[in-house]
C-alpha cells in the first residue's frame, strides 16, 4: 500500500516537472 502512494506521487512530481518544462518552451516560443 506505501508503495502505490509513493509511485503515485512520483509520478504526480513527474507531471509537474515536464508541465512546466513544457510552458517555459511554449512562452519561449511566443517572444
């Protein structure tokens, strides 16, 4: 059961990361 939170929020910290590499590229791009 610990194992399944810690992967989920692995995964979740994942998310974050590549969401916000992804707006940094994209207002990049705009300018």
């Amino acid at each position: 059961m610990i194992n399944v939170i810690i992967s989920s929020f692995v995964l979740y910290y994942i998310n974050i990361n590549i969401n916000t590499e992804y707006i940094k590229y994209c207002l990049l791009r705009n300018e």
